[in-house]
C-alpha cells in the first residue's frame, strides 16, 4: 500500500492555477447572468483567485486572458499579485475574438490579418517578459464550415510559420502551450482539430513548446487518460485546461460530470511521477449559474480529490496483477483507490497546513462575498470580452 506521508506529500506538491476569466461573467451565447460582487478590472480577479488560493493552499497562480485582462502596467500587476500572495501565471492569448478573424487569424488567407495576429501573439510574450510568466497558452478558433472554403494544407503552413515565429520570440524558461479543439466555432474543419495535430506541430518546433489538453474539447468517448499517457511518455504533455463536459465544450467545473474521468486522468500522472513535474494543472471554466469564487474553489477540491485517490492506487500490487494477466484483480486495485473516500485526509491535510478542513465554509465565514458585493455595487462587471 502506498504511504501515507508519501501520498500527503504528493498532495501538497499539487498546484491548480485558477483562470482570471472564471471570475467574471460567463455563459453561453444564449444568456450570460450577472451576479453580484463580480470583479470590474483584473486586479480583482486577482483578487478573487487569491481569495481562492487562500482557503485551499493549492492555488498559487492566476492565469491571464489578453485583452480581457488588458491593464497599463504589467508588472503593477504582478506585484500586486505577490502581495497578496499568488503570482501571474499563463497568459493565454485571444485571436478570435476581432472582425478581422471572421476567416482565421494566423491562418487566415490575408497576409496582412495574419500579421495582426502574430503581432498579438508577440505582444503576449512580451506581457510574459514582465509579469515573469512562464507559460504561453495558444489557442486558435481558425477553421473552416464549408469544404473548399480555403486549402486546409495551405492553413497547416501558414500555422507553422507563425508559430514558428513565436517560438523563437521565447526567452530562456518561457513555453508554448498549443491547445486544440475538435470543433467550435468551426464546424467543418479545425486547423488544429487534435491533439495529434498540436503535437505534431509542438514536436516540429522544440522542447519549449508542449501540448494542452483541454478536457472539454474532444469528441464523446474519447479516451482522454489514453492521450494523457502518450503525451507523457513523449515529454510533450505541458498542461491542462480542466473543466467537465456532458455534451460539448461545456465548461462546467472539473470532476461535476465524470469524476471517474478526473481520476483516470491523475492517475496517468501519478503513474509518470508528474505531479509536481512543471505541467500546469489550470481550470478553463464558466461558472453561469454557480456563484463564481465557491464554484472555483470546489473545482479546486474535485481535482485535489481525484489526486488523492490516485495517490492511493496500490501501485506495487496493481503491476503484479497486471503482469499475472489478473484482468479483475488489476481492476480491482484500481476501483479500490477510486473509491476511498479522501475527504478525511484532505481535511486532515489542511488542518495540518493551518488551513480550515473545509476550504467552501471557511470562505462563507470569511465575509469576502459580503465586503465584494458591496464594494463592487458600482461600475462595469467584467466579462467575455471586457
Ligand atoms: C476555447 O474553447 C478555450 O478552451 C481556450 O482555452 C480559450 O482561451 C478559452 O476557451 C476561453 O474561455
Ligand atoms: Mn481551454
């Protein structure tokens, strides 16, 4: 059986960066809901996610979306980050949300768009450079809805020189994370549909650029802890972007739709040792109709829950079983750990980090919600596009 201190120790090395666009207003194309207390500027997303950090202890960082987090001083903002206690983390750069991109953005046919586009994704490194980010994150909306609408080979090379070009922008430290998507808002074809794609490219490129899984972005069934151990394996897995999904790329918090899933997928980790290995465990979440600061800190817990249980598979006797052919028993392991309740430990876990065992009462005790609402009654709420 594994150890206990071991398993706390793998507990406590877990870091979950929180994005900064999960404490605004978010939703679907239908109705985004306006909740009170939401923060106005990044500054206080900042807020929020060290809010976050501070009832968990497990998440340190923030992640950035430009424009949305658009200030004059970066590193204004990061020093206030530091000061209360998280630091920036990976700024995800935004090519899809401008009237030029109607046809793509690095991808698109017009040399002069696909410029602008580059530009932006320069202007990000250069934020990164300041804020001492060492993550950034690229995803592309460019794709197609009609077949012959553009030469999808031609769309792979325009997507290489770009990228190639962004690579070589990076400083020493300083990674790409290339995240696919296999359908939305292109309904045809996606330049970058998958992750065999991303890491085809990531692999043309060099060691700094690694693949990012977004676990909503695949067709139903897919077999994401598959993808996760083949990554592994080939030193190209840099991070995640969890959420839960019953249908598409839902966004709903990570581990709400299939904990299974979630802990299939940590379990893939543990097996490779990589949980404290640089690979960024981020949320890329909307939360509608929760309430934003609780729903991110129970995502928090979810992801923290399935590391726990994965922590807990009997590793020595799960590859006995395995090499026996023992096709039950080596399930057996496995659903043994997936069932232990490691709400205790966790609970313990805290407490003995000097943290409230239950991370969601501490912060209804703690008159944050309160003091935001009404400090926030005024002024324009951030959110998709702000
Ligand atoms: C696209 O669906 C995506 O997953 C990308 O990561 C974007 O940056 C993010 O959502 C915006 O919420
Ligand atoms: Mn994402």
């Amino acid at each position: 059986m594994p150890n206990l201190a071991d398993v706390k120790a793998g507990l406590r090395s877990l870091e979950i960066e929180t994005p900064s666009w999960a404490y605004g207003n978010s939703g679907t194309r239908f109705k985004v809901f306006p909740q009170p207390g939401v923060p106005r500027n990044p500054y206080e997303k900042i807020s929020d996610a060290a809010q976050v950090h501070r009832h968990t202890g497990s998440a340190p960082s923030v992640a950035l979306h430009i424009p949305w987090d658009r200030v004059d001083d970066y590193s204004e903002l990061a020093a206030y980050a530091k000061d209360l206690g998280v630091r920036i983390g990976a700024i995800n750069s935004n090519v899809f949300q401008d009237n030029d991109y109607r046809l793509g953005s690095v991808t698109n046919p017009d040399p002069k768009i696909r410029q602008k586009a580059l530009n932006h994704l320069l202007e990000c490194v250069d934020i990164m450079d300041v804020t001492g980010s060492r993550d950034l994150k690229l995803w592309f909306s460019d794709g197609l809805n009609y077949p012959g609408q553009d030469d999808l080979r031609d769309r792979q090379d325009r997507l290489a020189e770009a990228l190639h070009a962004v690579y070589e922008r990076l400083g020493d430290g300083q990674r790409m994370l290339l995240e696919y998507k296999l359908f939305e808002p292109a309904f045809y074809a996606t330049d970058i549909p998958d992750w065999g794609t991303s890491y085809a490219h990531c692999v043309e490129l060099g060691p700094k650029a690694t693949v990012c899984i977004d676990t909503g972005h695949h067709a139903p069934g897919t077999n994401i802890e598959f993808i996760v151990a083949f990554l592994l394996r080939a030193g190209k897995l840099g991070a995640f972007d969890f959420n839960s999904r019953f249908y598409a790329d839902d966004d709903l918090m990570v581990g709400s739709a299939d904990p299974f899933q979630l802990f299939r997928i940590m379990n893939e980790i543990v097996r490779a040792d990589a949980l404290a290995s640089g690979i960024a465990f981020m949320l890329d979440q909307c939360h509608n109709i929760e309430p934003k600061i609780p729903a991110v800190i129970r995502s928090v817990m979810n992801v923290q829950e399935a590391t726990a249980k994965a922590l807990l598979v009997d590793r020595d006797a799960l590859r006995a079983a395995q090499q026996a052919g023992d096709v039950l028993g080596a399930n057996a392991v496995l659903m043994d750990a997936y069932n232990t309740d490691v709400r205790p430990l966790l609970a313990e876990l805290r407490a003995e980090s000097g943290l409230h065992p239950d991370p969601l009462a501490a912060y209804r005790a703690s008159g944050y919600f309160e003091r935001i609402v009404t400090e926030r009654a005024e002024g324009q709420q951030a959110g998709w596009g702000a």
